[in-house]
C-alpha cells in the first residue's frame, strides 16, 4: 500500500514535470525531423494531457474539497470578469480553457500534495538528465550539418532552465558538468534570460552554501569575461551568432527588444484604471492577443492597485517565512524554483498561463506544509520526552 502511494507521487512529480522535457522534444521534432510546428504542438498537448489528466485524478481522488473549492473561486472570479470587463471575453475564455483551468491550476494542486519535496526533487533530477540527452541531440544534429539556426530561441532557453538548475543542485561532478554545457547551448542558441538566471542561482548558492569559493568563484566570472570574444567568435566558426554574448561584448546587455514600448503603453492603460485595473487577459485587448511581458504590471492590470499590492504581498510574505523556518536544502531548492519559475516572468510570458508559476506555487506550499510537519513532530517530541523525565523523576 505504501508503495503503490509512492509510485503515484513519484508519477504525479512526473507528470507535472515534464514540460521542460516536451518543450526541447517539440524543437527537435521541428528542426531535426522536419515535422509541422502544428503537428507537434499536437503531440506535444497529447503527451501533456494524458499524463497530467491521471495525476489530477489521483490528486482529486485524495483531495476533492481543495479542488472544488479553489476551481469554484476560480470560476466565479472568471465570470465576475466576463461581466465586469466584457471586452475580454474572447481572451479569457481561450486562454482559460486552455492554459489556466487544465495546466496551471492543477500543476499547483498536485504538486502541494506529493508527499514530500524528496520526492519531486529525485523525479526533476531524472527528467533533467533526459532533457540534457536530448538537447545534446540537438545540438550534434546541428553540428553535422541537420539543420540551420537561423536565430536565438527564447522557449527553447527557458525549456532547458529548471533542468540546467537541477542538474547543478545535484552536485556531483557529471551533473555540474552536464548543466555546464547546457550553459553554453543556451549562450550559443537561446536567449539571454535563462543564461542570467543561472548565473544568479550559482552565485547565490556559492555565497550561501560555500563561501570558500567565493575567491575561486570570482576568478572563474573574469576569465569567463575575458573570453566572451572568444566564444562568441567560436560560435561564428560552426555558424551560430550568439546574440546573449554580442549583447554582453557590445554592453546592450539591457536591450528590451521594444518591450519598453509595450510597458509605456499598458501603464499609461493601468493610470487610466488604477482601482480595479482592466481584468484578467486585459491586455490582450489592448495589445492585440500579446501580452504584457511583466509579472508585476500584468497583475496590477489584472487586479487593480489594492487587489495585485495584496496578492503580491501575501506571496512575498509567504516566500519569506517559509524560506527562514525550513533547512539549508529546502532553501535551496525553494530559491531554485522561485528563479527558474518566477524570474523569466518579469521579461517574458504571463502568469495566467505559465505552467512554471503553478509549479512554483506547488512548491511553496508543499514545503510550507512539511515545515508545520516537522515542527509537530518535533514539539510532540519535547512533550514526549518531558513527560518521560517526571515519570522517572516520579
């Protein structure tokens, strides 16, 4: 019985999980098997759905009153949306049916109900060795000459993200190594984004696990700074132009790609509806299917300037203390998913249908949730062995 519960766990991780895995298979299909980009978003919904489609049964099955209650919030706010902001309805209507109420809602729920994060950090590690194999392909096809790139891919970069993450966790000298070069086919192929990220994550865990490297650490970015012409001139020979090193050789690092024209124009719409914003999916309306491309100004459109303060202030207050009452390792990995999960969406994608924001959530909640775990069963300990001294006292 208890094993059968694990092999589910275990499968719900895997379910959830294994977008990263489809995003750099639905490149391959592309670029090295010259599939159609319609036929292997097809797949690509196939092998989401079926998998995520038993998790969520297995998770209802175990926890059918939170389900119902959060899709009945979820509903009723879509609907009070429909009739507040009916300008939206087309938008809302789409992207909910097929992003938020099938994918990021129940990526959240299922993952805050595993049994225990071990459990996902253990299916993650081994999704990320698949994708590695399979990026790896990837590239070889590249190299003998498969297919051309003819330009730098941002779904492919964030696709190799939380794996290139995982496999440094892990620590051991292939897993480094393996993450290492993931590094450099994002530098070389992806964008920017995903190569800072994982920047970011090695630095803070240097700085917070081990300060001996420090020293080492810093001399290590300057011979990587030192090089950037190098590599970038590398990547020319076998016919890559690496625009995340030309941008760091020419100082542009900062370079919006217009988003900047974007955000000028959605805040100006926010001042014009401070109080209760434009709506979910608002800004599609105003940018024509597009979206905002920042999580902070999406959710002060969504809700409004009380409603986004607050839900942002609950989650920082949440990351916050989950973050100081649990171990070094969880906080780890709780800065892991927080980066490759939250990050990418002040420059890129929306958190209504970002399947990484619910796995995020996921996380939070379920180490949230072992934290309450361990601190009764270390106070029913106290008691315990309190009760035990008087008795012998006694």
């Amino acid at each position: 019985m208890i094993q059968n519960y694990q092999k589910s766990n275990k499968f719900i991780a895997f379910a959830v999980l294994l977008q990263s895995f489809l995003v750099i298979l639905q490149h391959t299909l592309i670029s090295v098997f010259y599939l159609q980009a319609e036929a292997t978003t097809v797949y690509r919904v196939i092998l989401t759905a079926i998998p995520l489609s038993i998790a969520i049964i297995i998770t209802l099955y175990r926890k059918w009153q939170t389900f119902l209650l959060v899709y009945v919030i979820t509903i009723l706010i879509l609907l009070f949306n429909i009739i507040i902001f009916p300008q939206n309805e087309v938008f809302l209507k789409l992207n909910s049916l097929r992003f938020l109420l099938p994918v990021v809602i129940p990526s959240a729920l299922c993952l805050m109900y595993i049994s225990s994060i071990d459990v996902i950090e253990s299916v993650l590690y081994k999704i990320s060795w698949f994708t590695f194999f399979l990026a790896l392909f990837y590239v070889i096809s590249y190299l003998r000459g498969g297919f051309l790139i003819t330009g730098y891919s941002m779904s492919f970069s964030y696709g190799l993200l939380l794996p290139m993450l995982s496999l440094y966790s892990k620590k051991n000298l292939y897993s480094v190594i393996a993450s290492i070069l993931l590094f450099l086919i994002v530098l070389g192929i992806g964008s920017r984004g995903a190569a800072i990220v994982f920047m970011m994550f090695v630095a803070y865990d240097i700085f917070q696990s081990n300060k001996k490297l420090i020293i080492p650490a810093f001399i290590l970015i300057g011979i990587f700074i030192l090089s950037l012409t190098t590599l970038a001139n590398w990547f020319e020979s076998i016919g890559i132009s690496s625009r995340t090193l030309n941008l760091l050789i020419s100082d542009n690092l900062g370079h919006t790609s217009g988003r900047e024209l974007i955000y000028d124009k959605m805040i100006d719409v926010f001042w014009d509806n401070p109080i209760k914003g434009i709506g979910l999916f608002g800004d599609r309306y105003y940018l024509d299917g597009a979206y905002t491309h920042n999580l902070f100004l999406e959710l002060y459109l969504n809700w409004g300037i009380i409603g986004a303060t607050l839900i942002i202030f609950f989650f920082v207050w949440k990351f916050i203390l989950t973050y100081r009452r649990t171990d070094k390792k969880n906080r780890n990995i709780l800065v892991k998913y927080l980066l490759a999960s939250v990050a990418p969406l002040m420059v890129s994608g929306s958190y209504l249908v970002d399947y990484d924001l619910g796995i995020f959530i996921g996380i939070l909640f379920l180490v949230s949730r072992e934290n309450k775990k361990n601190r009764v069963f270390y106070e029913k300990k106290i008691t315990t062995n309190n009760t035990n001294h008087i008795k012998i006292i006694s």
